[in-house]
C-alpha cells in the first residue's frame, strides 16, 4: 500500500471494467454513448472514479509515521481551513468544505504538509462526514499519541443541495476531541482560533 502517492497510472484491466460499466449506465439512461461529446466520457468517468476513491490503497499511519521528529515543543498545533473534497456513500455525490485540526505534542511533531495529507486518504474513500471526522481523529491520535487532538470538519452536501431537500445553503459540522480538549478551556481557544483571522 502507498502512503500518498497520487494515482496518476491507470490500472487497465480495472479501468476498463469500469469504463464499460459507465457506458452501460449512459445507455440505460437513454443517451447515445457514441454521439460525439460523450465518446470518451465513460473512460474519463472511470478514471476520476478511481482518482476519486485512491484512499483505499494509501496508508494514514505510514504518511505520520514517516514525518515524526522528536521535539521538546508542547503548546497547540493548528493546521486550519483544509481544503476537503469526498463522495457521500449513500449517493456517490460530492460533499466538500474544511477541516480543522489541532493537537497537542507529546515529544514529537510532525511534518505539517502531512496532516492535510491524512485529510485526503481518508476523505478520497466513500465516506459519510461523521465517520470522516473520527478516521482522521482517531489516525493522529493513534500514531502520535498526542497530548490532545482536535477535528473539526465544515462541510456542503451535494446530495442535500441537488437532490432530495435542494436546500442550497446548509452546511454540515462535525467535530471531535481527544485529551486536552476534552477540557473547556483548550477546546474554547481551538474553537476561537479557527474561527478568527489572524492576518
């Protein structure tokens, strides 16, 4: 399994059984899979799928261990306003925002470039939000073992926006905390700084 390499070659066989299954799904629809603009759409649609969902062969724990450096700095670590973007189970539409995450060292850090990474193993699975927020969660603070950790995930629903209730302007938030901020005080200070701007 890789930590986080991009999926960028094609597993062919794979690729093909799904390209031929999004070409029957566009003729059963009751278009024309050969008219011009749709000619190449099936293999395309197969090939963002598999982009979309490369989080099964990508290893969380790896990518932290991988970047663990010991360090005496012990005070919160926030990587705020992660860009975010995964497919809801239960439809296979969009849903994408932000996440939020603090911890708290406990004799290590880690490479900061590697918990949005973290962020993107975990949300370029089939995924509902909820679950989202406690695989990250339960990621950092499993192979950091930090003092504390902190999720909180900001985001819009396609399924809720195009389909179903089509309430446009509705977002979802979930959170998580572990050690420290299970505390008031810490958790009130993570939650006011993700929510000012500092510059």
């Amino acid at each position: 399994m890789s930590p986080y390499k991009s999926l960028e070659e094609y597993n062919f066989e794979i690729t093909a059984e799904v390209q031929e299954r999004y070409s029957r799904i566009i003729d059963e629809i009751g278009e024309d899979v050969n008219r011009e603009g749709l000619v190449k759409t099936p293999e395309r649609a197969a090939k963002a799928m598999l982009f979309l969902t490369q989080g099964y062969k990508q290893d969380a724990v790896e990518i932290l261990e991988g970047a663990m450096f010991k360090e005496d700095y012990d005070d919160m670590v926030i990587i705020k306003d992660i860009e975010l973007y995964s497919l809801c189970e239960h439809h296979m539409l969009p849903f994408f925002g932000k996440a939020h995450i603090a911890y708290i060292p406990n004799g290590h850090i880690v490479g900061l470039s590697k918990i949005p990474r973290v962020v993107d193993v975990f949300a370029r699975r089939l995924q509902v939000q909820e679950r989202l927020t406690h695989d990250i969660l339960e990621c950092i603070n499993n192979t950091l073992k930090p003092k504390g950790v902190a999720v909180v995930i900001e985001a819009s629903h396609m399924c809720m926006m195009m389909r179903g209730v089509q309430k446009q302007n509705s977002v979802t938030t979930t959170s998580g905390f572990r050690g420290q901020f299970e505390k008031q005080e810490t958790r009130n200070e993570f939650l006011k700084l993700i929510s000012s701007k500092l510059s």
